[in-house]
C-alpha cells in the first residue's frame, strides 16, 4: 500500500521493480511500526482516560479537556501546514483565508461532524470513567457495525457474507461480554466511588452511533474535494473549539468559573489531552502504510492489551465469558478487515478498499473516514 502510494499514478511492472528489494524492506518495516504505533495508540488512550478517571483527589473538566485537545489539533495542523509552505506567511495566510473564508460553504459542510464528533469525545470520557477500560474497548467495537450499516444505507455500499457474518458475530461477542459484567454488577452492587456501569453502557453506545454516523457523512459530503487532510482538520477542530467550549459553558460553567479552566490538570492529565489531539492526526500519517488486515489486526491486539493491562493495573478479572466475547470480538474485528474475495476492475477494488477503511475505525479516529482521498490530492498541497 505504501508503496502505491510513493510510486504516485505509475502502475507498470518496470516502476514495482525500481521499488525493490530496499523500498520493499523499508515498506515492511514501515508496516511493523505503523502496527506498533496503531496498538500503542489504542489501548494508551482508553487506559490512561481511565487511570486518571479513577484517580483520588480533584477531578479535572472533560469538558475542558475537550476543548484544550481541539485547540492542541487546531495548532498542530496549522505549524504542519506552515512547514509545507516552506515558512512562507503569507502564502501561508492566504491559504486560510481562502479555505475558511472564501470557501465558507465548503467550511460549513464541517459544522454537522465537528458536532457529533464533540458529542464523541465527551461521551468517551463518560463511558470509560464507568465502565472498566476492558470492558469498553471491546464494546465500542461497536462502532464498526453502526459504520457498516450507515455506509450500506447513506452511501449504497455493499458487503460481502464474510462482513456480514463478522458483524453478527461482533454484535454477539459485545452481547456476551455485556451479560457477563451484568452478572457482576448483581453480584457485587459497587463498582467503585460515583461509577454508574448503566450511564456508561448508554454513552459508549451513542458514542458508537454518532461515530459511525459522523464517518460516514464526512465521507459522503467529502467526496471529490481537493483540501488536504491539515487543512480539514483545521475547518472541524475550528467547530470542535467552539461547540465544545459552549458545552463546557452549559455542563460547567459555574465551577470552572470557579475554580479554573485548568483545574486537576496533573502531567497525567495533559498526556491524555496529548495522546488524544496528536492520536489521530498520527493514525493520518501512519495509516497509509498500514492496509487493512493490519489495522483489524491492531485493533484486536489493543483489546488483549487493554485487557492484560486491566488486570494488572485496576484488577480487572478475566472470566470465560469475557474471553469467549472478546474472542469473538477480535475475530470479528479481523474478519471485516479481509479484503473482498473479487474485484472485476480496479475501480470497484478501490471502492472496496475505501469501504473498509472507513468502517474499520482502528485510531477512533475522525480523519481515516477521509484520508484515503486526502491523501491523493494532499500531493498539490
């Protein structure tokens, strides 16, 4: 895949021989580390949100963290950009302004995923400081079907019996790890100080929801649009800023009024802030080196490490129901990964292609929807 891409437009058999045997061992390299940076992302992001979630003492604003993590993206794109225009400011500035003001129309079509995507990211804070860190990677998983369906319904998509079949055994494996932490809960009636399993079971699925949705419509209203993946990331993390800092007004204004914007930010605090604003504009640039086997493979290797890290970390008890739901998870995870056993035309094995990257989902992140297309007109930038 990645060297489709450093190869540019040129398909000919003489171009794959000039890319080896050197470009071929750095492009399997490549790979293995985009694997490694895949996992580590995954699994860091949900278990430090926990860690510090379930931490004694003042508890910082998510709503704050929000924003702090939108305006950290917002500036990342920007110096990126800046450093692709070699310096040159005023090149620099007339880029945005163009983009954001001429092109407002085209900036506004963001207004609806930055939404849903602040919806997103605040509910994923409420999930997994009420669900065990566990118990929620393999829950939002979820994702992966609502993707799937919305793509067959919005954007007249077609899976193959071999998705179909890993989306029902998505749903069962999720269904099996539900009973068996409700089995729990019945058992044991605190899970712990101001944790509520059924608040967070609500908000990890409607963040499920509105993540297949917000992909899925940024991808339909993405298509054919020459704007680089920087600068989309600008145009949302502009709407994010602003539809987060008025739900951090409306959920918390009086008591970071009060006691400060920053309150409860501890190191700890600003690595998730980090991990969460720098995680997914990694996965951009990671993810063109990684196909799609790769990417269901790193997600279902983030779920053991969730898991073996819970046990350790918060005393999370593995059992055999959470292992067969989980199993069933992680095949369920690398089966849709698959590639569709025919492709007629190199058309159609693109479609399919972008098919699976959209609803694979592996960095939770709000840029694989689109960073296929980006990627190609990212070269006039």
């Amino acid at each position: 895949m990645a060297g489709g891409n450093n190869n540019g437009q040129g398909t000919g058999v003489g171009e794959e021989k000039t890319a080896s045997p050197r470009q071929s061992e750095v492009n399997r390299k490549l790979k293995y580390i985009s694997l490694a940076i895949l996992v580590v992302q995954n699994a860091s992001l949900i278990l430090s949100i926990r860690y510090v979630r379930t931490l004694p003492g003042d508890r910082f604003f998510t709503t704050s963290a929000v924003v702090m993590a939108e305006v950290l993206k917002v500036l990342t794109c920007l110096l990126i950009i800046l450093f692709q225009r070699k310096g040159n400011l005023k090149e620099f500035i007339v880029l945005q302004y163009n983009s954001i003001v001429i092109q407002y129309k085209d900036t506004l079509k963001l207004a609806v995923p930055a939404l849903i995507y602040t919806l997103q990211n605040n509910l994923q804070y409420v999930a997994i400081s009420n669900l065990p860190a566990a118990t929620f990677q393999v829950t939002y998983q979820l994702k992966i079907l609502t993707t799937a369906l919305f793509s067959v319904l919005m954007l007249r998509k077609s899976l193959s019996r071999i998705q179909w079949l890993s989306l029902l055994l998505l749903f069962a494996g999720v269904a099996i790890v539900q009973l068996e932490q409700e089995g729990k809960q019945k058992e044991t009636t605190v899970t712990g100080p101001s944790q509520n399993y059924a608040k967070g079971l609500v908000a990890v699925i409607v963040s499920c929801l509105s993540s297949g949705f917000a992909g899925v419509y940024f991808e339909k209203i993405l298509k054919g649009s020459s704007a680089s993946v920087w600068m989309r990331n600008i145009q949302l993390g502009i709407f994010g800023t602003l539809l987060g800092l008025l739900g951090m007004w409306w959920n918390d204004g009086l008591a970071i009024a009060e006691k400060g914007f920053l309150f409860g930010y501890t190191p700890m605090v600003w690595g998730v802030i980090f991990n969460q604003a720098f995680g997914g504009l990694l996965v951009a640039v990671v993810v063109k080196y990684a196909d799609n086997i790769l990417k269901g493979f790193a997600t279902s290797f983030s779920i053991i490490v969730s898991t073996v890290v819970s046990v350790y970390l918060f005393g999370f008890h593995v059992d055999l129901l959470f292992t067969l739901g989980a199993g069933l998870v992680i095949g369920a995870v690398y089966m849709y990964s698959l590639p569709k056993a025919a492709a007629p035309s190199p058309s159609t094995a693109t479609l399919s292609t972008s098919s699976h990257s959209l609803a694979d989902g592996a960095g939770d992140s709000e840029t694989e929807a689109f960073l296929p297309k980006a990627s190609e007109k990212e070269k006039g930038c």
